[in-house]
C-alpha cells in the first residue's frame, strides 16, 4: 500500500523520534523490540513487510545527522523491515545522498501545490526530484497548528499524484496517547 496510517507505524514512530539523537545500540535495541512484537503479531493475519519509520523532527545539527547517517550505515536490518527516516527539510539531502539506498528518506511534509510562490513550503515534485520516496503528512504538532483534515487529504492525494508515498498519521493530541484514547479520537473523526 502506498499510504500507511496504522497505530503500530504512529508507535514507532512517536517513540524513534525521542531515541534519534540516542546511542546506536539503544536505538537499534528499540527497533529489534517494536519489530519483533509487531511482525509476530501481524503474522497471524498475513505475512507482510514490518514498516518502521523515524521522524527527527525539529533536531539534528550537520554533525549529529552525518554520525545518525554512520550508524544506520553500519546497522544490520531484517529484510522484513522496511525503514523510513524523515529527517528535517534541511537535512534532507545530505541524509538521502549519504545513506544506504535499502533506508528510504521522507519528508516531514509536503504542500498543496505545485512549484511557485509558496514561501516556506516544499512541493511533491521538489521532493521527487531530490529521489525521495514518503512523505509524512497530518502530524498532531501541525494539525497543532491548525492543519485541518482538508488540508492533510489535499496534501495526501497531491503527494500520492506525483508519485510520492504517504505516512498519513491520524493526528491525535499527546493528551489522547497519554489517556490512552487514541482510538477514540481517531475513529470519532474518521465518522
């Protein structure tokens, strides 16, 4: 599937996020763990791919982010395991002409639109063009900031119209995941 939006993903994801600037071995560690109970539990219904994505968020110096590029460099992987790393904009070419090519790298977002005159923004065919495959779109932190569930489809179909795939996340507030009613959020708004 070209769009993934699944609990497990948003788990990994949320808890990578905190471990990016960490040790290799811890984060190699919490991979092996997620993984593991993931697919053992997916494996009852089908046998599918493990998909694994970190999203570094808001950090990374060049410095940190060639020493992050070192270590997935080196780490072994599953080939059950796809794995995705989105790290910031700024980033985002030094890790995609750096790292191995069986770690894909996404972009934490992605316009409405085309090329033009859209300050701040990053269009589908920007992303493409630099060989990127994901992109991430409706994180709470930016629906946060008052993205809407228009905007996050119109987001969606014009990335996956030009070819990009999608991290749809379902954009739950932290105090949802604290109080453990993700559920009850997401499913309230997919109504």
């Amino acid at each position: 599937s070209r769009c993934v939006a699944t609990a497990q993903f948003h788990f990994v994801l949320y808890h990578l996020s905190s471990l990016t600037m960490q040790s290799s071995r811890t984060i190699s560690s919490a991979v092996s763990k997620v993984a593991a109970r993931a697919y053992s539990s997916s494996s009852k219904v089908e046998a599918r791919k493990f998909f694994v994505g970190g999203n570094w968020k808001c950090n990374g110096s060049v410095a940190q982010t060639k020493e992050l590029i070192s270590m997935l460099n080196q780490s072994t992987l599953s080939t059950d395991t796809e794995v995705v790393v989105c790290p910031s904009q700024v980033h985002l070419h030094s890790v995609k002409s750096g790292l191995r090519t069986d770690v894909a790298v996404g972009a934490q977002d992605v316009w409405t639109q085309g090329n033009g005159a859209f300050t701040g923004e990053t269009s589908a065919e920007m992303l493409t063009d630099m060989g990127l495959e994901w992109v991430i779109v409706g994180h709470s932190e930016r629906r946060g900031k008052g993205e809407s569930d228009a905007e996050v489809a119109a987001k969606a179909k014009y990335a996956l119209d030009k070819g990009l795939k999608v991290i749809a996340c379902c954009g739950e507030p932290l105090e949802n995941r604290e109080a453990g009613t993700t559920n009850d959020f997401v499913f309230s708004s997919n109504q």
